[in-house]
C-alpha cells in the first residue's frame, strides 16, 4: 500500500528484496499523524524577503491578554486561552474561543523580530539572520595574465 508520499521502495532500490513493506508501514504512520495535527486555528506562513517572513494565525475573539507567545531553543510556541463568557445567553454561538497551542520548529539563525494582533489576525514577523560565514561566496578564478 504505497501511496503519494513514498514511491515502492522497489523502484528506489532495485537490487532490494521484500523491503516495500517499510514504505507500506511508513504510509501507515503518516495517516496516524496527520489525524492528530491539530488544525485550530489556522495559521499561514509567509515570505516577505529573502531572509523575512511572517507566521499569520486567525485568532478571533482572543486579546492580547489571552496569548502567549514563547521561544524555547528553537521551538515557538504560541497559546491561547480566552475567558469564557458564560453569563451570557447566545442564540447562537458560532465562534469558539476554545484554547490552543501552536508549536513551530524554526532554523537557529531565525529570530524574532515583533508580533501584532491587528483584527483577529496574529502576526509574528520572523527573520532569518545569516552569519557571514553562512553566506555563499563566488570566488573568481585568477589567471597569470589577470
């Protein structure tokens, strides 16, 4: 049961033998992961520049003072919890201001810059700072006659 995400493991590896089963078992774990993302609320990823980038995240119905935002070694976690307003009689109520917690594993050259909460959008402006050292170079070749 190879799908899209891993070809037959006898395509890669001719010479192999009886080993397709590992992907058959790799596809298996991927669908029990992907079951298990949480998908609240949604969020994108932008690239702004190069080296810049912004995480936007729907979070409406929750203030400044229901999300935290922390780093911790190269894991971003931002959180949500927003105070229940159970005093009051809804005929419907179709906004959930359940809590969540969003992780993201960021390179350890990204830092973060700023985050604003402007009409229920979150942004958290990320940019990635490249040493110097990390930068290619292109090196010119120098002849006898240069």
């Amino acid at each position: 049961m190879t799908g899209l995400l891993f070809p037959k493991f006898d395509q890669l590896y001719p010479n192999m033998i009886g080993l397709d089963q590992i992907t058959d078992m790799l596809q298996a774990a991927t669908k029990d992961i992907a079951k298990s993302v949480p998908t609240y609320p949604p969020y994108n990823i932008k690239q702004i520049k190069d080296n810049k980038f912004v995480i936007e995240m729907a979070v409406a119905g929750f203030g400044k003072s229901d999300i935290e935002i922390t780093m911790e070694g190269n894991k971003l976690a931002i959180k949500g919890a927003s105070k229940d307003d159970d005093n009051q009689d809804y005929l419907y109520k179709g906004i959930a201001n359940r809590a969540f917690e969003r992780t993201f594993t960021l390179k350890d050259t990204i830092e973060i810059k700023n985050a604003e909460l402007v009409n229920g959008m979150l942004k958290v402006w990320l940019e990635n700072m490249v040493k110097a050292q990390d930068a290619i170079k292109k090196i010119s070749i120098q002849t006898k006659e240069d």
